[in-house]
C-alpha cells in the first residue's frame, strides 16, 4: 500500500466517532496525491479526490505523518515553510483535533513509520501470492546467470541453476573448510551421519566467516525474493556430502514440515556446488515441474527422508540429476520434489552448501538466538543478521507489537522493553 493509501484509511479510521469537523479541510501531498476530508458530512467523507475545499493544508506525507504524531510542531512548520496553509485558518485550527485521533492509530514514533511498512509488507504478502504464469513447454533448466531467466526456469520447473555463483578460488577455499569441518567432527565423534551414508553438518555460521559470502549473493537473493517475497529469512545454513556408495534419499519437499499444500513456495533451498554435480557422484535428484502438481499426485511420490525411496536406495525412477560444474548455484522452490542422489563412484566425493530459507512469518530450522553466539551474531555482516532475524516483518519478529525493530548494536535489547513495575494497586 502506497504512503497516500495508508494515510487515507488512517485519517479515515480517526474520523469514526463523535465529529470534530464540519468544514471541508484537504492535504495537498504534491506528486503524491491529495487527501480531501469533507466534514460537511457526518461521518466525514475522506477521498483522493482534488476537489474544493475550505482550507487547503500543503505538505508532505512524510511531514503529514510527524504533525499528525505530534513530533512536528504545527506552528514551527508552518514559519520554516514545511506546511502551508491557504483558506480558511479556523479549519486548519481542527487539525489538533484531528491529530490527537490519529496519533493513537499512528502509535509511537518507531512504530508511525513502521506501520505503513508494515502495510506494505502485508501488500506483498498478497502480490506474493498471486501464482505467477508458467511456461509448461521451457525446456529443462541450464546453468545461465540472466536473471529473468532464472526466474522462468524457477517458476516453470520449480529450480534453476546459477552460472559460476562462485569463483574457483571460493569453491577451493570453501571446500577445504568444510572438509576439515566434516573430518574433524567425524574424529571429534560428533558427526553427523544420515541413514544414507552421506556426511552431513549445519549451523555453518559459527563454523567460519567464509560461509557467509553464500548469504550475500545477489543472484540467489534476488531469485528467492523472487520465491519467496521480501524479508525472507535463514532458516540453516549445511552441507551435504555424498562418498563411494552413499545412498539416495527418500523423494521429498523440503517444505513438507508444513503439513499442507501451499500455492506458492513458503521455504526455498540454495545448494552450492563445491564440486562438480555429476549422475556418478550423486547430483540432487528432481522431479522437474513437481512444484505445481496436484497435491495427491505430490503424496503419491512422496518416498519419505531417507532411504525409504526406492528400498535399496536406488535413484527414484522418474527423476533428472541437476548437474553443473563445480561453483554453481542451483535454488529450488520447496515443493519440489527431489532428493539426494546416490552415490555410484568407486572415488569420488560431492560436495554442497546448503542455505535454506523460509518466508517471514515461519518458524526457521535453526534457531539463531540459540545457535550462534552473542559475539559471532554481533560480528555478521547486518543483511545476515537482518536475515536471521533482526528485521522485523509486518508485525513479526520485532521485541515488542507492533514489529518494533531491535537496535542493531545490541543482541538482547532488553533495556529497550517498557516494563510496567506493579505499584501497590496493582498487586493482589
Ligand atoms: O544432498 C542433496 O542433494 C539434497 C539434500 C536434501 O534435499 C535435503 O537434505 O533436504
Ligand atoms: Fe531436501
């Protein structure tokens, strides 16, 4: 919802009740509209027309905004130009009036500004669901880095697959870190060891500042703004790594904790090639398109995480490897179906990241404020920390309704909170 739209529904909400205009009183936004209160009606009439009024109040929605909270001083914005006022002055003296209905609907400062935010982020919830067309007869994904291109892929076929996403020398460097992660865990006795004999770790950004150039790709991000609309979050950061006769997984989706069908995709999945994805070494196994199919046709081919697919393991008939070279990038949408593939090389390994997300308003896999240390979260660059979850969205994630965001230089801003100390009334 535009600022104008926003603050058109905010004044219309204040003029419910008890009448406090009888004249006909407009706010001149400039090129971003106009708002016309006519109280000659009761209830008043609040429209965008640029129709005649009593008085005239020219501003700006910004300036609209902090006059109607009372954070600007009506009388020092009209001697410093920011208001102007033509008309009749009685009318304009109703603003007062006017503002102390709003500024409870504006509430605090923060939260003034953050509520139409929040208005746009739940305007992007709907423009997020509206399915996108899909091109049934594209052919199946290749490794491009033209972003509309992508873009198709993604909604047609429920992946794509992102040309060089990382240089030789970042596969090289992030390869040996998490090979001696993987090593060193399996020695320490902590690894992870999946059903299907594959090696496996997560919660990576405690684990090396290197993982987080993965976070910060601008390809990836537009393509899961693209899935998943804005303020999406990180759910959790792994690996994956097929060895000599690891098995395949069960076909699954990714968002199938969900327990129900979804229009669009609510989770998102980025794996990051450290080497090259090959039919021998394991490739992630898809079911192209399988995002879009009917919810009993999904069930049907649902084979459970694990190696329940297949029995023995085997690739699930009716899938294609995402192959690429090593330093590929391929995002799939959470509905799709796919899997691990298995491993049928006497030697070789197949190495991934792993970064999966989630929409704004879903619980993620791991829990940041658990996971990650106070000093390694505050030294993360701030779109990881936003994305983790320092960014409220609409009224989510903040510390206190409505989405208040937390000063980003802190962890815990409790000192932010308003805590109320029960006085002796209050106590039973
Ligand atoms: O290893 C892969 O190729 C896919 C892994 C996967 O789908 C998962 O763990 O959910
Ligand atoms: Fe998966």
């Amino acid at each position: 919802m535009s600022q104008l739209a926003s603050l058109t529904s905010i004044l219309r909400s204040a003029l419910v009740g008890p009448r406090v205009m009888t004249h006909a009183l407009k706010f001149d936004l400039g090129e971003e509209g106009a708002i016309l209160i006519d109280g000659r009606k009761d209830p008043a009439d609040v429209t965008n027309r640029d129709g005649d009024a009593d008085c005239t109040v020219t501003v700006s929605s910004d300036n609209l905004v902090r006059l109607l909270r009372g954070d600007l001083n009506g009388i020092s914005a009209m001697t410093s130009g920011k208001v102007r006022i033509s008309g009749d002055m009685k009318v304009a003296m109703s603003l007062q009036a006017l503002a102390d209905r709003a500024s409870s609907l504006l509430a605090s400062p923060e939260a003034g500004l953050a509520d139409l935010e929040h208005q746009d982020a739940a305007e992007n919830v709907w423009t997020a669901m509206q399915k996108r067309p899909v091109d049934h007869d594209r052919p199946l994904p290749t490794p491009t880095r033209d972003i509309q291109e992508l873009k198709k892929d993604f909604d047609a076929h429920g992946y794509c697959l992102i040309a060089d996403a990382l240089s030789p020398e970042q596969v090289a460097a992030l390869k040996m870190r998490v090979t001696d992660q993987l090593d060193g865990e399996e020695e320490a006795g902590i690894g992870l060891k999946a059903s299907m004999g594959d090696r496996r770790t997560s919660n990576l950004l405690v684990k090396g500042d290197i993982f987080q150039q993965v976070l910060l790709h601008p390809i990836a991000n537009a393509i899961l703004e693209h899935g998943l609309g804005d303020g999406f979050l990180i759910s959790t950061v792994g690996v994956v790594q097929t060895v000599p006769g690891s098995l395949a997984q069960g076909l699954h989706i990714d968002q199938a904790y969900l327990g129900f069908p979804t229009p669009v995709p609510v989770v998102a999945n980025c794996c990051w090639m450290l080497e090259d994805f090959t039919e021998a070494n394991g490739a992630t196994r898809m079911i192209p398109g399988s995002h879009l199919w009917d919810p009993d046709a999904v069930a049907a081919r649902y084979e459970h995480i694990g190696t329940a697919g297949g029995g023995k393991g085997d690739n699930p008939l009716g899938t294609v490897p995402a192959t690429g070279k090593a330093g590929t990038c391929m995002v799939f949408d959470g509905r799709v179906l796919h899997g691990t593939g298995k491993n049928l090389s006497a030697d070789q390994t197949r190495t991934a990241i792993f970064t999966y997300y989630c929409r704004p308003w879903v619980r993620q896999f791991e829990n940041p404020f658990l996971s990650i240390p106070d000093d390694v979260m505050m030294g993360l660059p701030l779109p990881i920390r936003e994305s983790l979850g320092y960014k409220p969205w609409f009224l989510c994630g903040g510390y206190e309704i409505p989405g208040t965001p937390a000063p980003m230089d802190v962890v815990r801003p409790m000192n932010q909170v308003r805590r109320l100390e029960p006085g002796p009334v209050m106590r039973p």
